[in-house]
C-alpha cells in the first residue's frame, strides 16, 4: 500500500519502480485525491489497485484482500477521461494507453506493437510524465471536471508546462533504460 504523496517522490514513480523489479510485489495506490485521473495514472505505472482514504473500512479491506490475491481494483475511467489524457500524451502512446485501460498485460502490448519491453517501459514513464507533470513543482497539470462533465487541462500557474526543467520520470527513464523518452527504439 503506497500513498500517493510522498516526501521524495509521489507513490505513481514508486510503484513504476517496484513493478520493475524481478519480483514485483502488488502494488495499491492509497490516496485522498484518488480520483479518475490519478487512477488512470496508477493504471500506467502498473499499480493493481487505487482507493480512497474516504472508502469505508469494510471496503478498505474488501479491496486489499482482492490486490493480495492478484485481482485489480480500479475504478474503470470513464472515456472521457480516457480522452482527455490521451490528448495530452504523445500520439504514439494512445494505444499503449488503450491497451493499459483494457488491463492488457504489458508483454502482450509490446508484442501487439512490436516494440521491445524497454522502450514500452520508457513511454510508460513517459505517458506518467505527462499525465501528472511536476506534483512538487511549478506547474501542476491538473484535468479537472467543467460542467458539461467533460475534462479540460488547468494551466493556471505556467503557460509552458516543463520549460524550466526536465521532469524526474523523464532522468528516472533515461536512467533505467538508457533511452530518452522521444526518440525512436534502435532498429533491430
């Protein structure tokens, strides 16, 4: 059980990281701002599960029961959602995107597209990136509801959102797997 905010990092970054491991433990975003973005987020970073710090205790368990024994528990986006971060990722994501909401195993979507597991991790980090750009920092992307109950991007605190400095998903990428995370996979 990871909660979101943390004070090095935010749990989505830890638990990328923890499904990278040989032995990837269930990973359970526990949040008070566990909403549909974030829990389309924590579906990109590979967490099993998302839930509210505001869910019942009964339900509490009910769901880290059903993450212990390899169930997810989120809750589904609705497409609108969906859309409206699929238009701010980078075009060549919106099917790994898809592929992700549909609960797709990762080594079947790097199949389906041909593409090498590492690369499909670096767009994962990439998609997280911006998804959720700089929680800590200046610019908070945040998709919030209007009232036609469809979603648009706040911009209220920088214009151009990462112009000062490269996001920690992107260095954790480049890092992990020797990529950035816009170029093109190395042909084969």
């Amino acid at each position: 059980m990871v909660d979101y905010r943390l004070p090095d990092e935010d749990g989505l970054a830890l638990a990328r990281a923890l499904k990278a491991l040989p032995r990837a433990p269930r990973v359970l975003i526990y949040s008070a701002y566990a909403d549909q973005v974030l829990a389309l987020a924590a579906i990109v970073a590979g967490a099993d599960s998302t839930l509210s710090k505001s869910t019942v205790a009964a339900d509490v368990v009910r769901v880290i029961v059903a993450t212990a024994e390899g169930r997810t528990q989120h809750p589904d986006p609705p497409p609108s959602v969906t859309r409206a971060v699929a238009q701010h990722i980078d075009e060549r994501d919106v099917p790994i995107l898809a592929m992700l909401v549909h609960h797709v195993p990762p080594a079947e979507i790097a199949d389906a597209l041909q593409i090498p597991r590492g690369w499909l991790e670096a767009r994962r980090w990439a998609m997280l990136q911006r998804i959720v750009r700089a929680p800590n920092g200046a610019y908070r992307r945040r998709l919030t509801a209007n009232r036609g109950g469809r979603y648009e991007q706040d911009r209220t605190e920088n214009p151009r959102p990462g112009a000062s400095s490269r996001s920690r998903w992107a260095r954790e990428s480049r890092r992990r797997f020797g990529t950035g995370t816009t170029t093109e996979p190395a042909a084969s």
